[in-house]
C-alpha cells in the first residue's frame, strides 16, 4: 500500500513525450464521456510499465456516473437505430480515418502505457483502421432474404435488427484493436455502446 500510495502522489512525466498534447490532454483527465467529459470517482494513475513512472492520472465514474451513460444510451438508441445504415456506415468511415490520422501518436502510447514494441502498436492501431473499413462495407450489405409463402400472392421478408445497447470489456494487451472490432460493427447494425477500457491503460482508452 505504502508504494501505491507513493506513485500517486509522484510527479506526472506526461510532459516528456510530446506526442501526448496531440490528444490535447495535460496529464489530468477525466476519464468518463457521456456527451462531454466528466470525472467523479476514482483516481486512477497511468505508468510506463518500463520505468515505473507515472504518466498522467485519470478520474474515472462512479456508479451514478456509469448510470448515466446507461440513461444517455436507453434515450438515444431509437434514433440511432433509425439512422439508414450506410449514413451509420460513414459514423464510421470518420473514425476510421481519425484512427489513420493519429496512428503514430496512438501507436506510441500503446507502446508507452501498455509495453508493446513500437511495430506491434502501430499494427494494433492499423488493425482498428481496416475494421472501420470493413464496417463501411458492410452498412450497405446488411441484406436479409425473401422467402416463398405457403399464403398465395405473398412472400416472408427477412429484416434484421440491432440488439439495442451493447457493453464492450477490454483487456489491456489489446487496448485499440479489440474496441474497434466490437465497436465498428456494433455501429453500422444499428447499436448504441458503452466501453469499459482496462485500468492500466486508462489513458489509451480516453485518448481512444
């Protein structure tokens, strides 16, 4: 407890890496998105797993918080549902070409706050690039069937709908990737998602 205690109240290094005011942060986050940011819970120190330093601390939600998003996703799924698939599919051809945009920057914070070498983070954040790409393909290919009626003069459609609201849980080894996978998807078919980041690699999730 002693040591926890004594990296928390350590001197934040977020100012030694340039790279990280690309995310327009200063080293003290909020660390919960419910339509702007808020923070009211618990305090949670980022570390470069190399040194051991802290990098930034980030304040989480607290259970009321949490319920927000949850309120905030119950009163918005119907519109989004009802948005035509491929205008959700261009949703996220934006994302997928802000992930191009900050890939080195995102690909050396994985690299700082997670421990992966610096060529494997730049394939993990490449890897939420291609899903968004694949996901805009798919907003215009989410066809169902018309299938024969035993009822004369009619035919059966087959049409797919979203499962509503969808909460997406990630490890820390995959910080990026696994959250564009479930995400990009998620979108185009018409859900609304909450994303709990692992803690170890806050930051990368809120840069995220």
């Amino acid at each position: 407890i002693p040591g926890i205690v004594a990296l928390a109240m350590s001197a934040l290094t977020f100012d030694k890496y340039p790279f990280l005011a690309e995310g327009g942060g200063g080293g003290e986050e909020g660390g919960c998105y419910n339509g702007s940011w808020f923070s009211n819970g618990p305090v949670i120190t980022s570390v470069n797993p190399t040194t051991n330093e802290p990098i930034a601390r980030i304040t989480g939600a607290s259970g009321e918080g949490g319920g927000g998003c949850i309120k905030g996703m119950e009163e918005g799924r119907g519109g989004w549902e009802a948005v035509p698939a491929p205008k959700r599919g261009e949703i996220v051809r934006q994302l997928g070409e802000a992930f191009r945009k900050y890939k080195e920057p995102l690909a050396k914070l994985v690299s700082l706050e997670m421990g992966k070498i610096y060529a494997e983070a730049l394939g993990e954040v490449q890897e939420a690039v291609d899903i968004c790409d694949y996901a805009v393909g798919l907003s215009r290919m989410l066809a169902g069937q018309v299938l024969p009626s035993e009822r004369p003069e009619h035919a059966m459609l087959e049409c797919w709908h979203p499962l509503g609201m969808i909460g997406i849980i990630t490890a820390f080894n995959f910080p990026v990737a696994v959250f564009a996978w479930n995400a990009a998807i998620s979108l185009v078919c018409g859900n609304v998602s909450i994303w709990k980041g692992a803690s170890s690699t806050a930051l990368i999730t809120v840069a995220v």
